[in-house]
C-alpha cells in the first residue's frame, strides 16, 4: 500500500494525530494457536511490524513508537530472549532500504547497554544513518517507563538541578523532541500499560484490540484512526 491514491477516501491526518504507539502484544499466542513455537510469533509479529510501519509513513504520521522488549521481557527463557534480539539484529542489518524509500528515522528507546555489543552498534549506527527522516519511529528496546524516569531523574540531579519543570522531565525522557502519542494501541486483547510511555501517555487516547499483533492489518489500523477521530479530547477542559 505505498501509493497514496489509495488513501483517498480516508480521513486525512491532521494535527490530531501525530504520533501512534503501538504495545505489540500476542506473538506468543499467535504461534501457540498454531501449534508453533513462540518464537515464531516473534518472527511473525516482526513482518507485521515492519509491514505497518510502512502504512503509517504512507499514511503521513508523524511518529510512530512500538514496544518490541520491555524490562520486564528478561524473566522469559533465554531461547525466547535470545530469538527476541536476533530478528531485532536482523531487522536493523536489513531495513536501510525501506528506512529510506519510506523517509523513516529510526531512534531506539531503552537502555541499550545491556544488549549484546554487535546490537548497540547497529542501532547506534542506523540511528546516525537515517537522522532527519520524515517520520520517527521509536522502537522501545528494553525499555520501562518507570526505569526511563529513573534515568531521566539521574540526568536532571547530574546538571544540579534543584527545580523541576514538567519540560525538564519530558526533555530528559528517552522520547525527548518527539511529540507525545496521540493514540496508544495494544494488540492482543489485554487491557494495561505495562510499564510503557508513563509520563509521555498522560492525555493519550488508549485503544485496545483483541487482534494478535502478527494479525493485524492496515485496515486494522485504519479503525483505530477513526476510533481516535470520532473521540473528543477535552484535557480536563469543557
Ligand atoms: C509481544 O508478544 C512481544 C513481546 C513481549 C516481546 P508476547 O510474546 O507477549 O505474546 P503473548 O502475549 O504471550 O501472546
Ligand atoms: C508488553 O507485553 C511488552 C511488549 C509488547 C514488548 P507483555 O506481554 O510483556 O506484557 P504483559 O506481561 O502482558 O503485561
Ligand atoms: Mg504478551
């Protein structure tokens, strides 16, 4: 879906919605439906992933954030954990074409540092080589929004800070100069945050589907944008 025409009859993007986070949840139960291991749900999801990122280029979002590995991931079995950082490995070793044709930065949000060097590099290295792009796409690699206000915490103690603004913590955040999501999406039919964008969710709009990430379509997609503009954002005014 990269010709534009085909978007035609939908509702246009505006200001409203700049910036989608998707919780890519339901690998696992996706493969168990199949009689698959869980890590071909990864494997699985990872196409979905990559396949949605480009409509949401297409579609002329803004940003685009998906949890792909939380801090909490780590309790699973190392085959899974393992399997986990080889498609993100593969995903950053074969994306530069599309990264480009599509016009996406790609930034990685998390601590990076526990992963394994060969990953860091590449990430350090692709962010480098596709900075400026039209579209930002966080993707949250052990990542925890509790961990990330943590960190952000340490940063504004490190400069001697003694007054905090709201700015200041935003600024400090992973997310720094990326709009907050408009519209947080989670797949898989299960209703919570898990420890994602705490502070950057505050006045988002949560969508829940009981799709399984690996399932879902651009039309899928496309319901949840008009979920999002049939909703009235008020921020606590009238
Ligand atoms: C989401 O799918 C992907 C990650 C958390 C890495 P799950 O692996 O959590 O799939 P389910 O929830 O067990 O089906
Ligand atoms: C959330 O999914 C994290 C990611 C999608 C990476 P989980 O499957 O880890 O979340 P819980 O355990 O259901 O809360
Ligand atoms: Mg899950």
């Amino acid at each position: 879906m990269s010709n534009q025409a085909s978007f035609e009859n939908m509702a246009k993007l505006d200001e409203r919605l700049r910036h989608i986070a998707f919780i890519m949840d339901g690998n696992g139960r996706w493969a168990k439906n199949r009689g698959m291991p869980r890590t071909a749900g990864h494997r699985a999801g990872a196409k979905t992933f990559q396949k949605i990122a480009k409509y949401c280029a297409d579609r002329g979002l803004r940003a685009m954030t998906v949890y792909a590995f939380s801090t909490e991931n780590w309790k699973r079995p190392k085959e899974e954990i393992d399997a986990i950082m080889d498609l993100l490995e593969q995903y950053l070793n074969e994306s530069e074409k599309a990264l480009k044709e599509y016009s996406i930065s790609v930034r990685v949000i998390g601590d990076i540092t526990a992963l394994r060097p060969s990953l860091q590099q590449k990430i350090n290295a692709l962010q480098k080589r596709t900075e400026g792009n039209d579209m930002i796409l966080n993707i949250a690699i052990n990542y925890g929004a509790r961990m990330e206000l943590c960190h952000a915490c340490e940063q504004l103690i490190g400069r001697g800070v003694t007054k905090v603004t709201e700015e200041d913590i935003s600024n400090a955040l992973y997310t720094a100069g990326c709009p907050d999501p408009d519209m947080i999406v989670r797949t898989g039919g299960d209703y919570r945050i898990s420890n994602f964008l705490l502070w950057q969710a505050a006045y988002a709009e949560l969508y829940f589907t009981d799709v399984l990430w690996p399932d879902l379509t651009e039309q899928d997609v496309e319901k949840a944008i008009q979920a999002f503009y049939s909703r009235s954002r008020r921020y606590g005014g009238v």
